[in-house]
C-alpha cells in the first residue's frame, strides 16, 4: 500500500485553512485603543487616538453629561448600559464616544481603578463579534466596545449575531465589556428594508418587530439634531479659544456663515472643517 502520510498531511493542512482563526490574546497594557481585525483574529494597538477633547464639543452638552456618567458606572464595576448615538450627520456622535474614553480613563487612573480600554469594531466585521467577545472575556480590564456608522442594509442578516449577543445570547455580553455604537438611524435598518418585511411577512407587526427589536438591545439611546447658528459659532468660538486663532469676531462670523451657505449645512464637523482651513491661513497648528 503506497504510503498514505502525504495525503493526510495535505488534508490535515486544508482543513486547518478552512477553520476560523483563533483569537490571538493580546497585552491591554500596550496602547489605550485597539482596532479588531477579524482575519488573523488580532488586537491592533492604536499608538495615537485621532480625538478631541471632551470641553470641546459644544452643543451636545446632555447627551455627553449622560454618555460619561454611565461610562463612569462601567469603569467602577457597576452595571451600565450599552449605548446607541444616532442622528444628524457630524454631530460628533463617534468624536464624543472618544472623547468621554479619554475623560473616563483619566479619572479611572486617578482613582487608581483598572485602566478603561477601547476597542474598535468595524461595521463590516460584526459578523465575527462572537470571537472577539470571547477574546476580551479573557480580560481583567474594563473595555469599551465602539462601532462607528453601524447600520443594515437589504438582505444583511448579520444583525441577527448581533442581537444575540448584545443580550439574548446564553452567555451574554461579558461583564467587562460595554458596546457603544453610532449610526444615522435610529433603528439602524433602513427603512424600505423594514417596509419590505411588512409586506411580505405572514404577520406584519411580527416583522417589523424583528428589525426594530435590535435598537432595544441598546439601554441608552442617546439622539443628535442638526444644530441653530448660535451653537455652530459657540464650536468654532471654542476652538478659537483652545488653539489660540485671534481673528476680530465680527470677521470670523461673516467667515463662518459663509462657509456653512456654500457648504448646505451646519455641525460640528463643518465647524471643525472651518476651523482646519483658518488655522492653515493663519499658519497655525492644531496640535
């Protein structure tokens, strides 16, 4: 009988290809951030984390007062909620999540409490959360779990993982872990994708139920509005004043308002954007 060692080693090596990678355990102790990638089931330290500070963000106050206040709960070991952020475009929904990370950590150090992590999720990756959950099960630090933009679109079942595990899952969310998210959507389905269950569903309300159900997984909702001129000048005032751009107020509001008519809107992120190209004609940093 020719010798069958070869072929069971080829077959042994296909198999291990097709099996899902092992979360690989990774030190917290290297960065404060890491980003999660599914393929090779890896932490990424994140050596400098693109934030601002939390003084900052400027008409936004309830929603930050209510977001770091459970944050706070979760780093010292209480039950807190996970959070959903949804609504207007660049009203800094992802900005604060990082900035009350940075604000939370920096108590936590100073009440000497376990460092508070952040972990970012990919939206196109949610598929694979059950793996990094049990990879950060493992761990003795409190992590804030973050997905920027999370939505679904036709035919994308995989809200369904995320549903179980968020909370109806047998194990759970892992106690040392809390899952923030942002979205556009309140509901995080698009809405001709939950019209669509209704009409062809036996029962309708049952459906719908089903795609909605999933923003319930979430204990805070925390909603962000397109905001007034007043509150786009106080951002840009307060920028202003953080990084030390002396422009006549009277100019740096004509400049301001025109920026906003030629750009259709008014946020935070247009304010920030205003800001960028003033410091550039100024030629100061934002550092």
């Amino acid at each position: 009988m020719a010798d069958e060692s070869p072929l069971l080693q080829r077959i042994a090596e296909a198999l291990e290809r097709l099996a899902p990678a092992v979360p690989k355990a990774t030190d917290l102790a290297a960065a404060e951030a890491f980003v999660w990638h599914a393929e090779g089931g890896r932490l990424e330290p994140v050596p400098r984390i693109n934030r601002i500070d939390l003084v900052l963000l400027k008409g936004v106050e309830r929603q930050a007062a209510t977001l770091l206040e459970n944050t706070r709960r979760f780093a010292r070991g209480l039950p807190a909620n996970n959070a959903l952020l949804w609504g207007a475009r660049g009203m800094g929904k992802s900005s604060l999540v990082k900035a009350v990370h940075a604000a939370a950590a920096v108590e936590s150090r100073a009440a000497g409490l376990p460092d508070l992590k952040l972990v970012e999720l990919h939206r196109e990756e949610i598929v694979s959360l059950p793996e990094l959950l049990a990879l950060l099960r493992t761990q003795r630090l409190p992590i804030i779990l973050f997905c920027d933009d999370l939505s679904f679109e036709s035919a994308d079942a995989s809200y369904k993982s995320l549903k179980a595990v968020l909370e109806g899952g047998i194990e759970g969310r892992p106690a040392n872990v809390v899952f923030y998210a942002t979205s556009n959507r309140r509901h995080l389905m698009a809405r001709d994708m939950i019209e669509n269950e209704r009409s062809t569903a036996i029962h309708a309300s049952e459906a719908v139920e089903e795609k909605v159900s999933l923003s319930d997984r979430f204990g805070l909702w925390l909603g962000f509005h397109n905001c007034d001129q007043d509150t786009f000048f106080a951002m840009i005032d307060g920028y202003c004043r953080h990084y030390g751009l002396a422009v006549p107020a009277d100019e740096l509001r004509a400049a301001a308002r025109e920026w906003s008519v030629t750009r259709g809107s008014r946020s935070g992120r247009v304010a920030w954007q205003f800001v960028q190209d003033l410091a550039g004609r100024l030629g100061k940093r934002l550092d």
